[in-house]
C-alpha cells in the first residue's frame, strides 16, 4: 500500500475554520461515477488500455489493488493517468475484501461475466443509502442466458453461451444498466441485446463510450434504449475519463454557501443544468455561458428557498441532494426537499441539526426552514456518515463561523480527489487530524 494511500486512511477528521468566503479557481477531477466502471471494464480488453483524467480517490486505488492482485498490470504514467493491462487475469472471483467497501464491486459481475463467463464476487458494500438491491443486475444476466445465484454472501453467475435478449428494467438503474451492457458487448458475434428503460446518466454514456472506443457496438447510450451487438475481441485504446459533474456541483454550492466567488474549471457544461437552474432559483448567479468552465457568484446575495425532486438524469442527481440541502437551511424560507431514489438519504439531517439547522424529515422528503446566512453554528462532533452526506458537513462548516470538527471524513476521501488542497487553494482555513495525531480540543466561539 502507498504512503499517500496509507495517510489518506488514516486521515480521521477535517477541521474547519469557516465563514470565509471561497474565491478563485479551482480544476475539477475525472468523474468517480465513470471511473469506477470504466476501470473495472479494462477487464473486458484483450490487450492493453490507457486512461487519462483519472481521479485519485480511495474507491479507484482499491479497485486497482484489487484488479493487480488478481493478475492485472498497472502502470503510473502520471497523477491521472495509468496504462492498464488486464490480460494476465485468469481468475473470475473476486475474493479480496476491499470488494466489501464499494458499491462499485457490483460491476466485477458484468465485466467477468463478459469475459469468463463466469463470476463469483462478493456483495457489494459502499454507503448505506437504504435499500439497492442487485435484482435488476441478475435479471438481466439471466435474460442473456446466465444462470444467477448467491451462496455465502457472494454471487455467482455462469453462462455457458449468451443468448441474443430483450431486457426491460422495472426500474431506471445505473449499475445494472452497466453491468448489462459490460457483458452484452462481449457476448459474441452475433449476439444482439436490447436494454429498455436504460439509465441515461453522463457516466452511463462514458462507461458506452469507453467500450465503444476498443470496438464495442453499443448505439442510444443517453437514451432509455440501449442496442449492443456482441463481439469476440476488444482491442487497446487511449481513453480520457468526464469530468466529475457531482464534484463541480459541490464546489459550486459551496461557493454559494460562503457568499464566494468561484471559477470551476474542466467541467461539461451540459452535465451540470439542473444543479445550475436550481442555484440560480435561490438568486445565485452562474455563468455557465462556456463549455469547459461554470462561474459561481454568490457575493452580496440572499438565498431564495426553492423545492427539489430528485430523479434519474436529467432530473436533479440524488448524489447533489445532501450539500444542496445544506445549502437551504441559509435561505430565508422554507425549502422542501424529496429523494426519489434512495430511501436512506437524510441520515445527515441528525448532523446539521447540531450546527442549529431545522429540518424536519417525513418518508423521503426534508422540510428546511431557512433562517439566512449565518444561521448555521460551528460543532465540534459532528462526523460524515456517507460519502456525498460528508461533502455537505464540509459545505456547512465552510459556512459557519468558527471551528468545525467533522469525523469519519474517509467517506470523503472515497470520491473527492485533494479536497482539502483544493479548498486551501480557494483561500478556506481546513486542515487534516490523522488518526495517530493527538486529540485538538476545539473552541467553537
């Protein structure tokens, strides 16, 4: 394990000085949701891959461990990018235990399946957002022609040959629109599936476009109907990862949280609409008038409550609904915030409350009653209990005056590449309290 990997797991709590506001630029990292796919499908390659835009996050670094214990090589190039070559791997199970840690493990059943034909992988781990069953996964490995089973807290898959299928999902699912398409691509020649009521995320159309670059024959990603003809052989390619739309859209909301000014470079304009409506329904200006870059202005401007639903893309992203929550309780209003997609997402309303936030949770809807900038204290316990949950603690922190100790922060570290550096850069006063540092007894005047 690395020495920067080793800190980064260690790293036990953020504290931050907050009530500045964030100013300047800062660069946006390739997107974690499309990462942990496309890393994982290198597996499907039949010589070697390269990847750029890369993002340096816990999630990736277990995926790669996992992927050079089972026989693949990875080379460094440079921060961001790696020559990948799986074609050494001649396992298909996964048996590391980082698989628990990530929800992304799921997709080590697509890709062994695509390439094996056979699978046997752990249950996936990652945040527990409530209830994410793997149904609609096996389902459509089922309709393919596999046989699915799950035998000591593992699931095992088999197909003896693929079967040309029409897959219809009760439910839009990103992962299981992955998965399938990660198998049916190198189902062979021959071999066509349909994949109806697809997810249209941006990362769902980069994993397409990844595959499609070794000579996939994926057509309609970004639609709800997905065509693949299976092939035999992918072949090597040189492929830059999105830009990282959820992490554009914290920085933008934090820029608004501090009353900031905020230029977020490499970005996809297109991928970040309705986050830019929804600031600009509270009365925050964006600039969003350039493909590559966003200006976010919330200088010398009161927030407006406004009502979100989360949905599948292009709705709201469920993953911008704990930071832009948090950023409601600085409006003067009531907001009401609805979560569509997972059942457990408010768990970190328990956590703003300690900073003075009034939120009322009811089924899978917040009600936010706003009292202005200002409204929400520093803490000294407060902790982030999942990934997107802990970016909102830090917006929150960020916005009081003060001294805020958020725990837990590996949550953080899971899908936010340098986030301390990169608020530093933007003139915050945050710092990092490694495990083995001794306790700070904090002052939250």
């Amino acid at each position: 394990m690395s020495v920067k990997k080793q800190m980064a797991m260690n790293a036990s709590k953020f504290i931050v000085n907050g009530g500045t506001p964030l100013k300047g630029e800062v660069v946006i990292s390739g997107a974690k949701n499309s990462a942990v796919g496309i890393i994982l499908a290198t597996i499907l390659c039949d010589e070697e891959c390269v990847l750029n835009n890369v993002p340096n996050i816990s999630d990736i670094q277990d995926e790669m461990e996992i992927l050079e214990g089972m026989g693949a090589k990875i080379t460094k190039i440079d921060d961001s990018s790696y020559k990948i070559n799986t074609t050494g791997i001649k396992s298909f199970e996964v048996s590391d235990e980082a698989a628990h840690n990530m929800r992304a493990s799921t997709y080590f059943m697509g890709t062994l399946l695509g390439r094996f034909k056979e699978a046997v992988v752990p249950a996936p781990g990652g945040c527990n957002l409530g209830d994410r069953p793997i149904d609609l996964h096996l389902k459509s490995f089922e309709q393919m022609g596999a046989k699915t089973s799950i035998d000591n807290g593992s699931v095992h898959l088999k197909a003896d040959y693929f079967i040309s299928s029409s897959i219809r999902f009760d439910q839009v699912s990103v992962g299981a629109t992955i998965n399938a398409m990660c198998a049916a691509c190198k189902a062979g020649e021959g071999v066509k599936t349909e994949i109806d009521n697809a997810a249209k995320e941006p990362h769902v159309v980069d994993v397409a476009n990844f595959l499609n670059s070794m000579g996939a024959k994926i057509r309609g990603a970004g639609t709800d109907k997905i065509k693949i003809m299976g092939v035999d052989y992918l072949h090597s390619t040189n492929y830059s990862i999105i830009p990282d739309q959820i992490e554009a859209g914290t920085f933008m909301v934090a820029a608004a949280a501090t009353k900031g000014k905020v230029k977020i470079c490499n970005v996809t304009t297109k991928h970040l609409e309705t986050i830019t409506e929804k600031l600009r329904q509270t009365g925050v200006f964006v600039d969003d008038s350039h493909d590559d870059y966003v200006i976010v202005d919330g200088s010398n401007r009161e927030l407006k409550p406004c009502n979100i639903i989360t949905l599948p893309h292009p709705g709201f992203p469920t993953d911008m609904q704990p930071q832009f929550s948090t950023l409601l309780t600085l409006a003067n209003g009531a907001s009401v915030v609805t979560d569509n997609i997972f059942s457990n997402r408010f768990k970190y309303v328990e956590q703003l409350r300690k900073m003075g936030a009034e939120i009322t949770v009811t089924s899978s809807a917040a009600v936010i009653n706003g009292h202005g900038f200002g409204s929400l204290k520093c803490a000294n316990n407060v902790r982030a209990v999942d990934l997107r949950a802990g970016a909102a603690m830090v917006v929150a922190a960020l916005s009081a005056k003060g001294e805020t100790t958020i725990g837990d922060v590996f949550h953080i570290q899971r899908g936010y590449e340098n986030i301390v550096d990169k608020l530093k850069n933007l003139g915050a006063d945050i710092r990092v309290v490694y495990n083995d540092s001794p306790d700070n007894k904090q002052n939250c005047g």
